[in-house]
C-alpha cells in the first residue's frame, strides 16, 4: 500500500514531467556535466542535466503548508565494467526513458525496461549496471524531500 509520500509523488510527477519536458528539449550538452564524484575526465560516468530544481509549498491534510525540494534530473548513462552507485538524493522516484539496467537496491536486484518507475526510500542506495549488448540508458529521477 502506497504511503502518504508515495502518493503525493506520484501525483505530482507527471505535472513535473510535463513541465520539464520544454526543458529538456532546450538542455545543450555544454549544460550537461559529468555526475558528482565521477570526475570530469572519466569517460563511464554519466552526463547529467537538471532541468527542474524548485521549492514547492503544498498544502498537507490539515491545510498547514509543508515546503518541498523538488529536484528533476536526466542521467545519461554508459555501460561500464562496474556498476554506478546513485548519490544520495533522499526520498526519490525513478523512471526508466530508454536502455534496459539492472538496479540494486538493498541486496536487491531487479532488471527494469523504458517505461518503468520505481521508488528509491531515503538512506536507500541504488547501484545500476546494464549487460551487453546494452551500451546506454536514460533515467530520470525525481526527488522529494523536506526543505527544512
């Protein structure tokens, strides 16, 4: 059963997908940049762009409003010899654009295929690896968390 959380993402994400979506198509690759920790010379990390990254003031049940990070990226990714470890982004929502990868997510491995969303818990750490013949993949993630 899907918690409070859950359903305030959910709904929300395909508003977010929709407003990112002019964004995207206006990303250039000098706006693109290799994903923290990765460093700039490493040809297996991923480009990343982040076309979404605004503090939202929803109300909650009792009217009372709840600030929000919410931050929407698109991660580039290239098969690599060995898995890439996700930064910490908190509480997030994952969806698969194009690529087939095998997640893992606390001792768990699940293959995933474009049109797939998933939820990534906070504290939770998702490592990504794709087999041959695979080469690339799109993921975009949303992330939701408290702006306290």
């Amino acid at each position: 059963m899907p918690t409070e959380k859950h359903k305030i993402a959910l709904l929300g994400f395909p508003c977010l997908c929709a407003m990112a979506t002019v964004a995207f198509t206006s990303v250039s690759p000098a706006q693109e940049t290799p994903a923290a920790g990765t460093g700039a010379a490493s040809a297996e990390g991923p480009e990343v762009a982040t076309p979404f990254s605004e503090v939202l003031r929803p109300k909650n049940a009792k009217g009372m409003v709840v600030a929000l990070n919410a931050e929407m990226k698109e991660w580039r990714l290239r098969r690599s010899s060995q898995a890439f470890a996700m930064p910490d982004l908190g509480f997030y929502l994952a969806h698969l654009v194009a690529g087939e990868i095998t997640v893992e997510i606390d001792g768990k491995s699940t293959a995933h295929y474009p049109g797939d969303f998933w939820v990534v818990e906070k504290g939770q750490r998702m490592g990504i690896s794709m087999e041959r013949p695979r080469e690339s993949a799109i993921l975009q993630t949303l992330a939701l968390n408290s702006a306290h």
